[in-house]
C-alpha cells in the first residue's frame, strides 16, 4: 500500500525559504514517478514539480522555476522540495504525489498520471 506524509509546511513573510518533505512507503520508490501539487482556495490544483527517481528527469512549473528545487534521498525514501523566494501567490495547500513511471523517461510531467496522494500541508506566505 502506497502512502505519502508531507511535512515542513508553515508560515512565512514574502522573500522567506521553506523546506518540505514527503516520506514515502508502499512501493519501489527508487523508480517511480514523484510530484509535488498546489491547491489555493478556489483554484484548481496545479503540478509545481515532478521528478523521475529511477532517472533524474525534472520538471518545474514556469511560475515555480529558477526559486524551487525538488530533489530526492532514495535512501530515505524520501522526497523534497525546497521553496526560496516565496511570494504571497505560492500560498497553497501542498501535496506529495506519486505514479509509476511510463517509459524510459518516465513521463512524470503528464500530471493527470498521478494516482497516489498524500494529506498535504499548508504553506502560507505573508506580504
């Protein structure tokens, strides 16, 4: 049985850093497909990363990239996302994601794929 726990949520002021983590269990996370979502209030949930374990490959939303890093422990089962430069915008309900890879590359930026979740935790970004 999969199952994804995030961490690290929090509040900050704008221009502030956060760290998340998910820990993973269930499944051979040294080749899977691993994501991190956003849901805000009356939005619908966006894909922020996604990364491939058994290949490295890595994703980033536009409005994400060049101030997040998602990034991985195999060892830990563990996945990451660290989020700098935060802006009032990145406010959201964070999710840990992941699905079996397709493929060599593993297609992890098709985020319709995803199929397992975690409980997510709230990141708050203040102005």
């Amino acid at each position: 049985q999969v199952q994804l726990v995030e961490s690290g949520g929090g509040s900050v002021q704008a221009g502030g850093s956060l760290r998340l983590s998910c820990a993973a269990s269930g499944y051979t996370y040294s080749s899977y497909c691993m994501g991190w979502f956003r849901q805000a209030p009356g939005k619908e949930r966006e894909g922020v990363a996604a990364i491939y374990t058994g290949g490295g490959n890595i994703y980033y939303a536009d409005s994400v990239k060049g101030r997040f890093t998602i990034s991985q422990d195999n060892a830990k089962k563990t996945l990451y996302l660290e989020m700098n430069s935060l802006k009032p915008e990145d406010t959201a309900m964070y999710y840990c994601a992941a699905v079996s890879p397709l493929g060599s590359g593993g297609r992890c930026y098709v985020y319709s794929r995803y199929i397992y979740w975690g409980q997510g935790t709230q990141v708050t970004v203040s102005s």
